[in-house]
C-alpha cells in the first residue's frame, strides 16, 4: 500500500486485514510527520514574531526586576530555542491536517449514528480549543507575575531566565488550557457510552466541582492560584454547559435523538461566545504591546542591513581620508582620547602621603 493510496473498497465497512489496517497507520503517521515538517518550514521565518508573542509575558515582568533577562546556557541553546519553537508552531499549524487523519483512520470503525455527534462536535471543539489557549495566554502575566513576588525574598537576587525553560513552561500552560477545555467532548463521550448522563450530572455536580478544582491543582504547571483559578472557574461553567449538551443528544423515550435543535444551537454558541470573549480580552490587554512599552522587546533590527551600513560608512571614511586632508584633525581626536585616559589613570593611582614633619620646639628663656 503506497503513502498516498485511497482505501480499498470495503473500507468504508471497517472490513480490512490487520496488515492492512497497520499499512494504513503507518501511512497516516507519516503522512502527518510530513505535514508538522511542512509546518516548521513554514513558521521557521516567522520565528521573531512567534517569540514576541510567546515571551511577552516573560518580558513584561522581566522588566520589573533588577538586570533581569533571558539567557542561554550554552552556545548551542540559541538555535534549539529556535527549532523547538518552530516545532511546536508546526504542530499548532498542521493540528487541523492531523485530526484530519486521524478521523480517515478512525471513521469506517464507526456507525452513522455514531457519526452524527461528531459533526456537531469538530467546530465545537475547535472553538473550545482555541478559547482554552487563549485563556491560558492569558492568565501567563498574573501567574508569572505572582511567581515574580518570591524574588525579593532573597536580598540582592534576580532573575536570568533560561530561554528553553520558559519556552517549555509555556507551552505546557497553553496545552493543559487547550485540553481542560475539552471537557464537554469528553462528558458527551462518556454519556454515547452509558456511562453518565444529565440526570445523574445534575445530582452529583457539587462532586463534580471538587473534582474540577482538583484537577485544576494538578494539571496546572506553576501551580500557582491564579492559574488554577483561571483554569477551574471556566471548566466549571463549562460543566454546566455539558449538561445541557448531554440532554441534547440524549436520546428521547422512542430513542430518537435527532430533535432538540434549539438546545444543540444555544449550546454551539457557548464556545463562540467564549472565544469571542478570549479575543477581546487580549485585544484590550495585549502582552506584547505591553513588553515593548516597558523595554522587554526590543524593535527587530536587519543585522545583514546594518552591516551593510557601517560597511557603507567606513568605505566612505577610508575614501575620504585618502581625497582631503582629514587626518589631522583625526590624530587631534585620538590625542585627546589619549590624554583624558592618562589622567584617569593617574586619578585612579592611589598617592603616597607626604612625610610629615617634625614639630620645631619653641626655644627657651
């Protein structure tokens, strides 16, 4: 079976080999490795704004410490911080051409009953998605913020943040966010299964809380309160949300499951409405608006033009010394220089104090 081959025609029945299915697998996989490296390529120029939009919050509180910045711990950390940020912005750009494949794989395995919630649950999902990374973004500044507070328990310390690490830390706060906001897919999976359903969601949705709130402790990364806060208040609404999407597509007393379009449509709109919020709260309070206010991010600057530049100057200046009698004035200036650094020199030299002398006495009568 070829990496690009179709289906053989019982596919669509699920009725393939085992060969065949793992052919199949290994061609899905490679094909989606090939779409993360398309993505690296893709995003590997775009590496400048990547990083202002992901260090933002690094820099805006960065630059509340005293000779606070990002370092590297090695020569070599400077081109992996790049690569593995190109990394995780390929996969964030190929994650549409992923799920994709993974849904071929999937689908023949499934019913078309069984299809019919999924249609309903890939923008609803995407969405939840998508306002789960942006409120982890979101919630970077205060969490960093607070963590900022502890360094002025040690006198006279400061922070040399490790590039790699924030980088790492970050991504894993975008994740958990991405993922704890795909709870109501995962309640409305576990009702297509019988094992929950509203009525006994609407029973136990106080437990359901605790449960919520705890693993918000565990799954947050820094640990810290507003984080966790900024993680367990949305999962609980969205808890709320999963209710009514459990009763939607729960089937009636004739086990049809096809009606209730109303609730289905107030509950699309939730993740909408919640993205739309996400949006407009980073619209307002953009991070990387406010690290280039307080200095953390510097205008990108043109090496190769600024080069060119002083190249440019410096082939001018040679030209000119040669054509015009311009070098005395330039041996004037270097005299100068030199003469202000001798008498530095001779400040800084400690002097000898003078002996003293020997008080005369006063003759006598």
């Amino acid at each position: 079976m070829g990496l690009f081959s179709k289906r053989n025609e019982h596919a669509e029945d699920g009725q393939m080999e085992l060969v065949e299915h793992l052919a199949e697998l290994r061609n899905r996989i490679f094909r989606m490795l090939g779409y993360v490296l398309l993505g690296m390529i893709a995003t590997y120029n775009l590496f400048p704004v990547i990083y202002n939009v992901l260090f933002a919050p690094a820099h805006v509180v960065l630059a509340k410490l005293p000779d606070a910045k990002p370092v590297f711990r090695g020569i070599q950390d400077a081109f992996l911080l790049r690569l593995e940020t190109c990394l995780f912005a390929g996969i964030a750009v190929a994650l549409p051409f992923i799920i994709y494949e993974i849904w071929g794989f999937v689908r023949p395995a499934l019913t078309p009953d069984e299809r019919k919630p999924l249609r309903f649950l890939a923008p609803f999902a995407g969405f939840l998605l998508l306002a789960g990374a942006g409120t982890g973004y979101s919630a970077l500044p205060s969490a960093y913020g607070w963590m900022a507070l502890y360094v002025s328990d040690v006198p006279d310390a400061t922070v040399l943040q490790d590039a790699k690490d924030y980088l790492l830390l970050t991504v894993k706060i975008l994740v958990a966010f991405a993922l704890a906001f795909q709870l109501p897919v995962l309640l409305l999976f576990l009702s297509s299964v019988k094992i929950i359903n509203s009525k006994m969601m609407v029973t136990y949705w106080r437990h359901a809380v605790v449960v919520i709130a705890a693993l918000a402790a565990i799954f947050t990364p820094t640990n810290d309160p507003a984080t966790m806060l900024l993680m367990a208040i949305p999962m609980s609404g969205l808890y709320l949300v999963s209710i009514v999407l459990v009763k939607a597509f729960e089937p009636d007393a004739n086990g049809n499951s096809d009606g209730k379009l109303f609730q289905k449509f107030l509950v699309s709109l939730v993740p909408l409405m919640l993205f739309s919020a996400v949006s407009f709260w980073l619209y307002k309070n953009n991070p990387v608006e406010a690290a280039r206010k307080s200095g953390g991010i510097k205008p990108m600057v043109n090496v190769q033009k600024v080069q060119q530049m002083i190249d440019a100057s410096l082939s001018k200046g040679t030209a000119g010394t040669q054509a015009t009698p311009a070098a005395p004035a330039t041996d004037d200036l270097l005299k100068r220089i030199e003469a202000l650094e001798q008498r530095i020199k001779q400040l800084e030299t400690p002097v000898a104090p003078a002996p003293q002398q020997p008080l005369a006495v006063p003759p006598q009568r």
